[in-house]
C-alpha cells in the first residue's frame, strides 16, 4: 500500500520550503502590496463615492431652495406687472377720457360759435327783410341812421334763442 520513501519526503519537504522561501521573496511582497494596494484603492473609492453622494445631496438641497427663492420672486414679479398694468391702463384710461372731454368740449364751442354766427347772420337777413318790407309798407325810404335805429329796436325785441 503506501510505501513511505524518506528521501523522496526530504526533497519534497526542502523543495517546498526552497518554494516558499521564492515566493516570499519574490511574490509574497508584491502580492500583499498589491492587495494593500487594491484595498486602499477601493477604500478611496467608496470614501470618495460617500463624500460624492453628500456633495450631490447638499448640491439638491441648494437647488430646491434656489428654485423656490426662483418662484418666490417669480410671483413677486408677476403681481407687481398686474400692479404696473393696471395702473397702466388706469391711467390709459384717463388719458382717453380727458381727452374725450376735451374734444367734447371743443364741439360744443363749435357749435355754439356756429349757432351765435347762424343767430347773427339770421338776425341781419331778418332786419334786411324787415326794412324791405316796412319799406314797401310805407312807401317810403328811410334814411341809413333810422334805418339802423330800427333794426336795432327789432333785433332787441327778438328773442334770444
């Protein structure tokens, strides 16, 4: 069965010390720095991930205050057009209005002015009329000063509208 062979378990015993002795020498080192390495690496990078993951909930957090500061002084904004646009149109408003009156006033002057110039001009046409016919009925010719003094007399006694 198993045959124990002291020679072949010494050179196997010195062939993995003389292996290990190598690997210690030229493998052990860099691979446990290797793994230090790695493992510092990984630990950097779940920090820096961590400190990422603050940075990006304080940078939301920011956001969400500036956005609401932002509709805050949107509304503001916004009331104080309507404020401006009403009393823009307030005073758009008044302007039309003043300016309504005044050319309605100016009409009446017109017309009043028109009306006095239509009166006058009537009242010449009448007292022409008049002195035509008081002319014709008496048969006679008056002089221009008796002439004036009645048309005067009749134009006092017309009445005024």
């Amino acid at each position: 069965m198993i045959d124990i062979n002291p020679g072949l378990m010494i050179w196997t015993i010195v062939t993995f010390v003389v292996l290990l002795i190598v690997l210690k020498a030229f493998a052990w080192k860099p691979l446990i720095q290797a793994l230090q390495s790695r493992e510092k690496e990984i630990t950097d990078a779940l920090q820096s991930a961590e400190q990422a993951k603050k940075d990006a909930e304080r940078m939301i957090a920011e956001n969400k205050l500036a956005m609401e500061k932002a509709n805050q002084e949107t509304a503001k904004l916004i009331a104080e057009s309507r404020v401006v646009a009403e009393q823009l149109k307030h005073d758009v408003l008044s302007k039309a209005n003043d300016s309504a009156k005044k050319m309605l006033e100016q009409a009446k002057d017109e017309i009043e002015r028109e009306k006095e110039s239509a009166l006058l001009q009537l009242r010449t046409e009448v007292a022409d009329l008049a002195v035509n016919v008081a002319e014709k009925i008496l048969d006679e010719s008056l002089d221009s000063p008796k002439q004036k003094k009645l048309v005067d007399k009749v134009i006092q006694q017309l009445p005024k509208n």
